[in-house]
C-alpha cells in the first residue's frame, strides 16, 4: 500500500481510470489512525458528529468550535488520507466574507486539506469565492441533512424528472464553481449513474447506489456503533456495540466480586520497604 499523501489529483485520477474512492467519516484521534491505517483515501470530519458522538437530534446545532476540536484531533492521526472538514450550519450561508474565513480555519487551525459544503445551484456562488480564495471545496447535493426540514424530513431526493433535472444542474453548477468532489446523498442509482457520468470531477455516493465513483459511510455506523437507527443504505460490516457492553458488563462484575485487580495489574513493595512505613 503506497503511504504517499492523497490530493486532489489523486482522486480525480482515480476517476479517470475508473478505480473506485473510499471515505469514511472519522472525529477523533484512535479512530482516525485506524481509517487511515487501512488504507482508506479520504476521511470526512462531518458534522454527522453531532448526532454519533455529541448526542444531537440533528446536525444543526453543531458550532464551529466543536467542527474544529474535531479536525485537529483528526489531523493528528493521519498520514495519508486527503481530510474533509465538514462547515457547519450556518458557517457560509451568512454572507461570502464569513464563508470564507470560517473554511480558511479549518485549513490553518485544524490542519484539513479542504472543506465541504451543503447545497445546490444557490450555493455555486459560495463555492466559487471559497476556491478563488484557495481553499479545496467538496460539494455536497440530494439529501442534505443540515436543511432536511426544509425538504420534508430525510427522505430520498430527485425522484422525479423535474428534481432529478434540477440536481443535475446543480452538480455542473457546482463544477463549474470549482468543487473537486460531489457528495450524492440520498438519490436514486440512475440519476447518481448519469451526474456521474457528465462530470470530469469524482462522485462520493451515500445512498446514492454503486454508479458513483466512490462511497462513504459514516465510522459508527459501519462498526455498529450508533444504535438509534440505521439508515437503509448503511451496509454494517461488525456490530461491536454487544461486545463492548459485554465487556463493561465483565469488568463490572470482576470490581465487585474483588477478581480485579489481579497480581499481574498490581505494583508491590519489597517486604523490608513495606515494614518501614
């Protein structure tokens, strides 16, 4: 396995020769070395991390400061995947000026090699001011979670000709602003296997079916540790939940019945020394 960095071309190259690209998410330092210890080429700090790891109903309430904590610890950890900062709601929406200082924060303080957004076409402005100013931007289109009230709860986008119409669009807007990825969230597998095959820059699909030119899954719910619900595109590759309460459960049981700590996780004085005190 090569330990070269990732970048930008990299991926796009993959695209070109047709070799699928792996994200996954990734929010703190043990995790992060293990995603980029397989091998994965891109880990995406999302903001995912405050419904997995915060306790959020949502991914709205999320703060920068929190997104930031997150992606120095990520940054920490790895050696060779290309990392995502994923800007949170209502961290470019406000005005180009604060878009681009909040996405430049992410690259100087939290050590990401570019950031992500959400939106369509209404976005492309965005995204053109936060390349000029350069800093790598991933979009983001279909089910977006940060507005998923505004489209009527986390449901399948672009199901008709005319939505489907309109997520085309904005995946060329998008690319023409400048993105050097597109996430397809929550779409049908024809309409992902056609935005795939009109772009020159690569396509990460998360429910988005095997057309595209890469995937990501969120870390918890790959390796069953977010219990709450499981969304139907989640393939779950190792359910570690029952075995981490097992374990819990065992080392709970070993403290009250006095079996740990053991002789062998014990410090002991020599006898003499013992006697002295």
């Amino acid at each position: 396995m090569s330990q070269n960095k990732v970048t930008i071309g990299m991926l796009k190259d993959k695209k070109e020769k047709n070799q699928k690209i792996t994200m996954l998410t990734a929010y703190d330092y043990p995790t992060a070395r293990l995603v980029d210890e397989a091998g994965i080429d891109t880990i995406l700090v999302g903001d995912s991390l405050g419904m997995v790891v915060l306790g959020y109903d949502s991914t709205v309430p999320v703060t920068m400061d929190e997104m930031l904590h997150h992606c120095r610890a990520v940054s920490r950890a790895v050696n060779r995947a290309f990392i995502i900062g994923d800007m949170p709601f209502m961290s470019y929406q406000a005005g180009i000026e604060e878009a681009i200082k909040n996405a430049g924060r992410f690259m100087k303080e939290a050590g990401c090699d570019s950031v992500k957004l959400e939106g369509g076409s209404e976005m492309a402005h965005v995204v053109e001011a936060i390349v000029r100013a350069g800093i790598p931007v991933c979009a983001h289109i279909g089910l977006t979670p940060q507005t998923a009230t505004m489209l009527s709860g986390f449901k399948v986008q672009g199901k008709d000709a005319e939505s489907a119409r309109r997520l085309i669009q904005s995946a060329k807007d998008l690319e023409n602003a400048g993105a050097f990825m597109i996430v397809m969230e929550c779409i049908p597998d024809q309409l992902a296997k056609r935005i795939t095959s009109e772009l020159s820059i690569p396509t990460i699909g998360i429910g988005a079916g095997k057309h595209c030119d890469g995937q990501v899954l969120v870390y918890h719910d790959l390796v069953g540790l977010f219990e709450r619900f499981t969304p139907k595109f989640v393939k779950q590759y190792i359910n570690i939940s029952p075995m981490i309460k097992e374990a819990l459960l065992k080392y709970k049981e070993e403290v009250e019945n006095g079996h740990f700590p053991g002789p062998e996780h014990t410090f002991v004085m020599q006898d003499e020394e013992a006697e002295k005190i």
